[in-house]
C-alpha cells in the first residue's frame, strides 16, 4: 500500500474523542465492542471526505442507529457496494457525491 502511495496521512486532531463518544452511545457491551472494531471507518472518513464504502451491513447498522445521538454520523455517507439498489457504480463515478439518502441516520430504512 505505501509502495503504490495507497496510504493518506492525516490529521489525526479531528477525530481525538470520536471513538470514545460513539461507544458511550451504545448500552449492549457486545455492540460496544462491534463498533470498537469499525469506528476506524468512520475515524478514517471523517478526515477523508466523510464517505464509507464497505460490505459490512452489521456496522453500518450500528453508527446509523447511532446517528439519532450523534452529529458527526450524520454526516457520513455510506454506501455497500454489493447493494446494486444502492447504485454505488454511478455514486463513485459521479464523484461520491453527498446525498442524504446515503447518510447515516437518515435515508435507507435500517433496522
């Protein structure tokens, strides 16, 4: 990844406390630890340009519920590229632009 200049390094001040608000959202230890295990995600696109690509539906569950308790979640688009009714070719080729269907907290129905 170094080697192809796939890595970004960033300033890491913007997302000092992130990780420790967003797991006292939480009550369910095992939740706890499920977001311990993905909040690199949203650290990661908090600093990037606030937008996530994964598979993983059962994290995506879990910051989108608890988007309702917090503001810097839902700023943060999400999208599964395995999802074709979520039309994530045409997202990335229009430039991942910010729609609010896609943030979480808001938009697709979640669980």
């Amino acid at each position: 990844m170094y080697g192809r200049k796939l890595v970004c390094f960033t300033d890491q001040d913007e997302t000092v406390g992130l990780e420790e608000r967003l797991l006292k959202l939480v009550d369910q230890s095992t939740e706890r630890v499920a977001m311990r295990k993905d909040v690199h995600l949203v650290e990661a696109a908090w600093v990037t340009g606030r937008r996530i690509a994964s598979f993983d539906e059962k994290a995506r569950d879990l910051f989108h519920r608890a988007a309702d308790r917090a503001a810097e979640l839902r700023k943060i688009s999400w999208v599964n590229p395995e999802r074709q009714e979520e039309k994530p070719i045409r997202w990335l080729q229009e430039g991942a632009p910010d729609e609010a269907g896609r943030r979480l907290g808001r938009g697709l129905q979640r669980s």
